[in-house]
C-alpha cells in the first residue's frame, strides 16, 4: 500500500505531524498572526476600559437607546389607545347625561313637583361652561366644522 501524498508526516518526537516545509512556514505566519492579533485585542480592550470607565460602552449605550426608542413608540401607541377610549368613555357619559336630566325635566313636570332647583340648573350651567372652555382650549375650530378628537389633539401636542 502506497502512503497519501498529502498525508502529514509523524514529527520525531511525535508531538505533532510534519508537514511540507513551505506548509509549515505558513501555519508559523497564522500562528504568529493568530499571537498578534490576540495582543492587538488584549490591548484595545486595555484601552477602552481606560477610555470608557463605570460601564459607559458606546455600543450599549446605543443599543440601549434603541431599545428605549421602540418602547417609547409602543407606549406611545398604547397611550393613544387609552385616549381614544377616554375619549369614547367621556363622550357617553355626556350623552347618558344630557338623556337623564330630560328625563328627570319631564318626570318631575308630570308629576306635578316643582322643576329643578336653581343649584341644580346652576351646576348644569356650571358644567356645560366647563366643557365648553375646554373645548375652546384644546379643540381647533375646522373649516369643515368637523370636530376632532379632544384627548388626541391634547396628546399630539404633548408628544
């Protein structure tokens, strides 16, 4: 049987396979490169710890405010979220509201009781005043009439 071409000779002292000369002259340059480039590490690994101490790494510091980016946005998306159910919420108590004191007008007209005190008509003016201003405040009067969502005119200007 012919031995490979190819096939590593044994090193005398058995320790590691013989290779061609020219072989082995390049697995001595990866070596040595390997050797310098493990320093070359070792070193600017020195260097940034000097340059950047109590963990103040660049790159994580980037990662970080990425992260606190996207959880921003999705905050933000969940904010909008609340508002608008807010903003439904608000909208059918009004509704409920406005319902209930007609109800209560004719009920008390038809039993004969005298109407409504002037507190309680003084507190419904007081709230319609109340809405009305915030209204004015935070809602921009539209061209078309159409009016805007308030709690998400009050949040685009915040954020």
């Amino acid at each position: 049987m012919k031995p490979y071409l190819h096939q590593p000779m044994a090193d005398p002292s058995g320790r590691r396979p013989r290779h061609h000369p020219s072989v082995n002259d390049i697995l001595s340059t990866l070596a040595d490169g390997s050797a310098a480039l493990a320093d070359v590490q070792r070193r600017l690994d020195l260097e940034f710890r000097a340059s950047y101490p109590d963990h103040a790494n660049p790159v994580k510091l980037v990662a970080r405010v990425k992260r606190v980016q996207e959880e921003a946005a999705a905050l933000k998306e969940v904010c909008r979220d609340l508002l608008t159910q807010k903003q439904e919420l608000i909208d059918r108590i009004h509704v409920s509201l406005v319902a209930q004191r007609g109800t209560t007008q004719r009920l008390l007209a038809a039993s004969g009781m005298p109407p409504l005190s002037e507190a309680d008509e003084a507190a419904h003016s007081s709230l319609n005043v109340v809405i009305d201003e915030w209204t004015a405040h935070v809602r921009p009067i539209t061209g078309e009439g159409k009016e805007k969502d308030t709690n998400q005119i009050l949040f685009s200007t915040v954020i």
